[in-house]
C-alpha cells in the first residue's frame, strides 16, 4: 500500500509539474498569444519539466525495490546468534521466512523464541525505516528535477528534441527488453531440452509412436525407462486443432463479411460486440460446458447411431475450441474488410459486378494477407489451448486420427510433466522443454508460411 501510495503522489507531482513547465514557457515570452517567439509548443516544456520531474524518482524506486529486500534481510540476519547464522542455507531460509512472516503477523512454523522476535522487531524498524527513507528521496528528486527543469526553460530551449530523446530513448529499451526477453526464453527451453536429448535419443523423440513418459523409481521396478515418442502428441494437437479450424474459419469469416459488408449500423452496433463476447469468456468455463453438455450430447448421439465414442473425445474439445476461437477471425477479419478501400468497391460496381461478386473477386483477395494474419493467430490460440482439452479430450496419448477417440496435446502434457513435486534431472521432467521446443519450432514455420502468403498477395494489390 506505501509504494502505491507513493506512486500515486509521485504522479501528483509530475502532473503539476507539466503545469509549471507550461507556465514558464507562456511567462517567458509574454502570454499564450506569443508562443511563436519559442523553439518549441508550450506543451513540450512541460512534458520536459515532466520528465525531470518524474524520471529520475521512479529509476531510484525501482532500484530501491530491487535491492531493498535483499539488503534488509541481510542486516536482520547480521543480528541474528552465531548459530542460527551458521545453519544450511535451506535451515536459515526457513528461519528467515518465520522471521517475515511474524513481522507481517502471520502463523510461523516454529515456536517463537526471543531471538526471532528481536530479528521480527528488526526487520519492522528497518522496514519502517526503509520507507521512510524512500518517501523522502523520492519527494526530494522530484522537487529537485523540477526546479532545475524550471530554471533551465528558456526560449532557446530544444524542448521538443529533448522529450522525443527521452520518448525515443524509452521505446529503444522496450524493445531491446522483448527481444532479450524472447532470446532468454528459448537459450532456457533450449538449454533445458539439450539436457533431454542427452538421455533420450532425438531419433526415438521425433519419431516414437509411443508416449509415456512414466519413470520407475527403482531400476527393478516395471517399467523403468519411459518411453518419449512425441508423434502420438502433435497428431493429437493438429486433430484438436484441425477441427477448431473447421468450426472457428467458416463461422467466423462468414460472420465478418456478413457484418462488414450486408449489415446495417444498428445490427452491426449490436452484433459485434456480442460476438466478441465469446473471447471473454475464460476457458475453464468453456472446459466445463465442453465436459458436461459437449461430450456427453456426442456419446449419446453416437450411440444411437452405432457409434463407439469415447467419454472424452477429440471432436468434443475440437468443436468447443471452434467457438471459444470464433471472435478472433471474425473480429480481424471484420476489421482488414473494413480497411479495403471503397475506391475498389466502387470500381467494381461501375464495372458491373453484383455485391457478392465484389467481394469474392475484390475484397476478399484485397483482404486475404489480414485474413491470413487472422487465421495464424486463431491456429496459435487452438494448439496453445489447454484447460478445454483437459477436460473433454483427456489425456490419454492415443495415435489415432478418429475424432471420437481420447486424445491429448502437447500442451497439456507440458502441464502435467511439470505438475507437483519433480525432479529436474529426470527425463520425464525435461521431456516438457524438448515439447516446447519442438511446439516453438513448429509455430516458427507456420509464421514463415504466413508471411510467405502475406508478401505474395500484398504485392498483387500494392
């Protein structure tokens, strides 16, 4: 609540010292009606007396927050008896964590001794302290930013080239942020299934027909070595996948050109909005509806039909997962129809060309690159989808290419190797990374192919 509080107040701050910069820019030159006689708008000085303001304070609380526990925790451990420092790292981690949690009033695990309350009433007074301490520099920074911005507003000043460095400066490290992000993200997944690979040949895992990853605790038991063939898992992805294309594309496209190009404003107004509600509606709720009412309307039909469907069946989590991916092709879609220019509407009515004929020979080619891009995402949403194939497709690793059998994903065998209490130096464990990975790489192409088919069409209509 203090750094809320803090932050909140630093905001303050900043707005009014906006209000100051623009002031001084107006004062400076003898009113808002002489504004020309200044390098800059008059709202560039204040967003730079902003900036000054509110730049440096929130780089120093951000460090604050990052070294302020570590550093408090080590003096409330310096306090502590020469045995209780000299426990195992593991032993003087628990004590310090009874330690925070009798600071903050919680229960703690062990009887409280007089030791681990004088360290609790520590680290109070050193969090206290802390805060304190905080408050005041970062008052202070922006007290002290703002009235060097102030003084140093003239009507010489670059105002505008120095906030859109900052702006500049600050977009730069975003993006080198997301980049070493994603870089951090596959070196750990790669580094990780490396270590697999090293126990299980790359051979048995892209081409195995079997999966169970299942590994016996003692080298007699039955069924000591797994085994970690990843076919069975992507053949049930792209089923699952397969037929949430079939229910998502079709409904989803039909929708966006009706919408787009045949409804009036009102319905349109209503409609759309409607529509996307499917994309708020959380996936364990259409997990429960796939399980209690998808599935068992599919047994049921099957059986008087003849059919043997299983309990849990890859048509039941497929058709749930067409619905749940609806509102993403229908909405890009509906939005890059919207953005064909009517010029091409225009011409081919004056041309001849009945509506539909317009929109199959013109704006659907116009438009296919977003439709593409579109479909691209709803494809990712439908092979990174879990909860839905838990619950009405099961986890059975099954090879098989009939919808009304039991599958499973990669994704939520993912799930299930890192569920609960695992050792990290087993296959079964690391088999999770090697899935990733190989799913990583599978999305890569499809990426490639789209924007193979993106630059092939954008050149037709460019």
């Amino acid at each position: 609540m203090h750094y809320t509080t803090l932050i909140l107040l630093l905001a303050i701050l900043t707005s009014l010292a906006y209000q100051l910069g623009r002031r001084r820019s107006h004062t400076l030159v003898g009113g808002p009606t002489r504004v020309r006689q200044l390098h800059s708008l008059p709202s560039y000085y204040g967003f730079y007396t902003a900036i000054w303001c509110g730049l440096p304070a929130l780089l120093v609380l951000g460090l604050w927050l990052i070294f302020e526990p570590n550093i408090i925790t080590s003096l409330v451990v310096a306090e502590l008896p020469e045995a209780t420092r000299n426990l195992p790292e593991a032993e003087l981690g628990l004590v310090i964590n009874d330690i925070k949690n009798l600071a903050a009033g919680n229960i703690v695990s062990t009887e409280i001794g007089p030791a681990i309350q004088a360290a609790a009433d520590h680290l109070q007074s050193l969090e206290r302290t802390s805060a304190a301490a905080l408050t005041v520099l970062i008052l202070v920074l922006a007290m002290l930013g703002t009235s060097y911005a102030w003084r140093f507003i003239s009507p010489e000043l670059r105002a505008r080239n120095r906030v859109e460095g900052v702006l500049k400066a600050l977009l730069i490290t975003s993006s080198t942020i997301a980049i070493f992000t994603t870089i951090g993200i596959v070196l750990s997944v790669l580094f990780e299934a490396l270590r697999f690979f090293r126990q299980i040949p790359l051979s048995e895992f892209l081409f195995g027909l079997t999966w169970s990853p299942q590994m016996a605790i003692r080298a007699d038991q039955v069924g000591s070595s797994g085994t970690f063939g990843s076919i069975p898992l992507f053949a049930g992805t792209l089923l699952i996948s397969f037929i949430a294309m079939l229910v998502a594309v079709p409904i989803g496209l039909m929708s966006a050109i009706y919408l787009s190009e045949y409804a009036g404003r009102r319905l349109r107004a209503v409609a759309k909005p409607v529509l996307e509600i499917l994309a708020g509606i959380p996936t364990v709720v259409y997990g429960f509806f796939a399980a209690l009412t998808v599935a068992p309307f599919i047994r049921n039909s099957g059986g008087l039909l003849g059919l043997d469907v299983s309990s849990e069946s890859a048509l039941a989590a497929g058709l749930v997962m067409g619905i749940m991916i609806i509102p993403f092709v229908s909405s890009l879609s509906d939005d890059v129809i919207n953005a064909v220019p009517q010029a091409l509407r225009d011409a081919s009515y004056g041309l001849g060309a009945t509506r539909s004929e317009t929109i199959r020979q013109v704006i659907i080619p116009a438009a296919l690159p977003g439709i593409v891009g579109g479909i691209l995402l709803a494809v990712s949403r439908a092979i990174g989808e879990t909860m839905i194939v838990v619950m009405a497709a099961g986890l059975s690793a099954n090879l098989t290419a009939n919808p009304l059998q039991s599958v499973t994903t990669v994704t939520v065998q993912i799930v299930t190797l890192l569920v609960g209490d695992q050792e990290f130096d087993s296959p079964k464990t690391l088999a999770a990374f090697a899935l990733g990975l190989l799913l990583f790489v599978v999305t890569l192409v499809l990426n490639l192919v789209a924007l193979h088919v993106v630059r092939k069409y954008r050149e037709q209509y460019e």
